[in-house]
C-alpha cells in the first residue's frame, strides 16, 4: 500500500486497530485512537522505540555500500534509543533547547520575519506570485537552530537537500536507484557531520565531554539536523496553507479575538508535518483487543488521533481554542516526547503573528504537494498572489 492517503484530511472509518501490509509485503498494526496511541507511547517498556529510524522501504546492497562508503551509522541515540544512554543523550539535548535559550532568539526571528514580510507584501502588491515555502519558511528553522547549536559550516541550501534526501530515504516508498542516488546525497553529509562530531564546539563538545562516542555524536547531530529544523518549516507552510482558508481565523487574530498560541495549537492538531511515528512490541501482548505478537511493527498514527471525535469537540474544524484542542499529540508523549516543542511552538506563532495578514487579499496559485511518505508531509511549495492585480496589467 502506500502512505499518501493518510495525511491528515482523511475522512474514512478505521478500526481502532487496524492491520496493514505495506508495499514490500510488511505487516504493521496501525493504531488510530488517541487513548491507544498514548497508551503506546507512555509504555516504552512493552513498545519500544527502536524501529523510529528504520528505512520503510529496505536497501537495496548497492544503497547500503553507497552509504558503507561514507562510514555511515545510526546507532541508537535519540528518537531510536531504548538504552540507558537515552535520558543522558536527552538532557544534553535539552539544555541546548532550555526555553530561555529559545525566548532569547524571539526577538532576532520576529526582526528576521518582518523583514521579509515586507518584502513579500511589496512583491504581492506588484502583482507578482510569492512562494510562502521557499521565500519565508524553508529556511528560518535551521537559522535559528543554528544560533542555539554549533552547526557544521554548510550552506543552508545543502542541509535542507540532505535533511529532504533522509527523509524520503528513510520513510518514503522508493525504487532502487533512487535509494541509491538518496543515499549518496546523505551519505556525503554524513561525512561532513562525522567531521564536525570530531571538533565541533557547543553540543559535540558536550556530548564528547560525556563520555559518547563519535558514532553517537554524528547520530544526534543528523536527526537534530532533520528532526530540528526541517519538521518545523513543513509545519510553518502546512499551517499558512490552511490559515488561507480560514478568513475567520484570520479576522480573529486582526482583532484580537483569537490568540496565537491558539492557532498553533490547533495548527498541530489538524496539520501536523509528522503524521505517524512508530514502535515496536517488545513483548506478546493485545492492544484495543487486537494481538500484538513480539516483533510487531506499530504505527501510531497522530494526525487520525488529532482528530479523535473523543477528545475534541469539532475534530475537523479549526476552531482555536476548543475543547481539547491541545491534546493533539503532534509532539508525541512519554519518554521521547518531542525535546524541540518550545522552539518549534516559538517559531510558529512569529510567523503567525507576522505573516497571517499576507493571506489577505490573496488567491492560492500552488496549494503544497506533498509526496508518498510514511511519516513526514514535506509540502514543496505554497504559492499564493494578490487578487488585485496592478493598474497596468
Ligand atoms: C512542528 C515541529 C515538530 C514536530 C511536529 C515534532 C514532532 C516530534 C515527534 C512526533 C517526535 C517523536 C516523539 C515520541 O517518540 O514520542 C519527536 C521527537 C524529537 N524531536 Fe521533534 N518535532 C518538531 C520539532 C522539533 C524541533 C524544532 C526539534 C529540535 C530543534 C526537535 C527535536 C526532537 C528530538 C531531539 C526528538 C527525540 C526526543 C527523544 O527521543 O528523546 N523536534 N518530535
């Protein structure tokens, strides 16, 4: 089967647990009721997360020596890590994301964020398209990552290209040869990575100076790379794309009516960028009375639990501030929940706040396209134009 069908706008009745076969033939229970996938994720003992980075489409041997080549590993770490080493790689992390840490770069983002709103409104005025993907939020997560954590000197162009490459590498339904070209693409920045792990300042350091050894170190600094910045500006787009059909929303946040933090809550809710993370069953057990063998590959799907008529009044609507409408579980839960919640919540309600009044006025020319992947949305582009056209046109 493949995954595109279980983006977030799905309207079709599912069991609460439901068993699927995926394109390679793997069977997988995909769960779909909030109180199910927080049972899930609160149980690390019988479900564990283990599976969180394996490659849903299995290599092909010309991928893997493309990736052996460039001494590639992922070892557990963060996201992946079931090991005693979790809490220690995790507070080390967190200390780098404190959010006094991610309130200090409000100002610099909201400076950063004015600017080219700006510049986006003189080019809307002019009559021209704008892409609200590339031109504002392709890029602001990674530059603020990069003043919270050392990065590796790469031009943002080059970690966008790798994180994408990871993601799709890692999550999408693929052929051989693009496998190949994938992991060559990751492989090559891994490289860079497994450099700056060696000598870097700032989190490398710390994380040597804890006794982790380099693979672990690159391990962090590749999934932050990807999990840090590039699920942040998939959501920043995702939310904007929805914010233009929602005048309402957007006359309440004119007036004051309706807060922002409320409209990223509810941005969460009903347009996660991740909308499924996985576990595996550690242990014979049943969940929502369905068997759950030892082995068994379980794909928590988040963006359906958002939607649970159980916890949320209206579940299909963006109504900021409803009932429940901050128990989504975008975020995850239990000992992985999301480390970069703060950050990523400080993020979205500048752009929020900044760029809403743009969708004012405009017509949308490309809605986001969003590939077949298990996990991740990654909109390609959100390109919107005034519909007043100038005088002279
Ligand atoms: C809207 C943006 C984001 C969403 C929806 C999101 C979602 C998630 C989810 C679903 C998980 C797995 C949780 C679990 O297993 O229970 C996760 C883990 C994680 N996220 Fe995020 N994330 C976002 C932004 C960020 C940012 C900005 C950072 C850091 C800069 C970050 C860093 C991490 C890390 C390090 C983990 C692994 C935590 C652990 O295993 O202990 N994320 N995130």
């Amino acid at each position: 089967m493949l995954f595109s069908g279980w983006a977030s706008e799905v309207e079709a009745p599912w069991p609460d647990v439901a068993e699927v076969t995926d394109h390679v033939g793997v069977r997988h229970l995909v769960v779909t009721r909030h109180a199910l996938v927080r049972q899930v994720l609160a149980d690390p003992v019988r479900y564990r997360p283990d599976n969180a980075l394996d490659a849903v489409t299995p290599m092909p041997v010309t991928a893997l020596r493309v990736l052996a080549g460039h001494r590639f590993r992922l070892p557990p770490t963060l996201a992946n890590n079931s090991a005693a080493s979790h809490p220690e790689i995790r507070a080390i992390v967190a200390d780098a994301l404190h959010p006094a840490r991610v309130a200090a770069q409000r100002p610099w983002l909201t400076a950063l964020v004015r600017e080219r709103v700006a510049r986006l409104r003189a080019a809307l005025d002019a009559g021209e398209p704008v892409d609200l993907y590339a031109d504002l939020a392709a890029d602001l997560p990674l530059l603020v990552l990069a003043r919270l954590v050392e990065l590796p000197d790469a031009p943002v162009g080059a970690v966008k290209e790798f994180a994408r490459a990871a993601l799709e590498l890692f999550w999408a339904p693929l052929d051989g040869d693009r496998q190949v070209a994938l992991a060559t693409e990751v492989g090559r920045f891994h490289g860079v990575l497994r450099e700056f792990a060696a000598t870097g300042g700032g989190l490398a350091a710390e994380l040597r100076a804890g006794g982790h050894p380099p693979d672990v170190v690159v391990g962090a600094l590749f999934f932050l790379l990807v999990a840090g910045q590039e699920t942040t500006s998939q959501f920043l787009t995702l939310l904007l794309h929805r914010l233009a059909g929602e005048p309402a929303v957007r006359a309440g946040l004119r007036t004051g009516d309706v807060a922002v933090a409320d409209v990223v809550e509810e941005g969460l809710r009903l347009e996660p960028p991740i909308v499924t993370w996985r576990r595996v069953a550690a242990v014979d057990g049943t969940l929502g009375g369905t068997a759950v063998p030892a082995g068994t590959s379980i794909v928590l799907w988040l963006a359906r639990a958002g939607r649970d008529p159980a916890i949320v009044e209206s579940p299909d609507e963006f109504r900021p501030g409803q009932r429940g409408s901050r128990r989504h579980l975008a975020f995850g839960a239990g000992a992985h929940r999301c480390v970069g919640d703060v950050l990523a919540r400080m993020e979205a309600a500048v752009v929020v706040a900044e760029a809403t009044p743009l969708l004012d006025g405009v017509t949308v020319v490309r809605p986001p396209w969003c590939p077949d992947n298990l996990t991740f949305r990654m909109p390609d582009a959100f390109v919107v134009r005034s519909v007043e056209r100038p005088a002279d046109q």
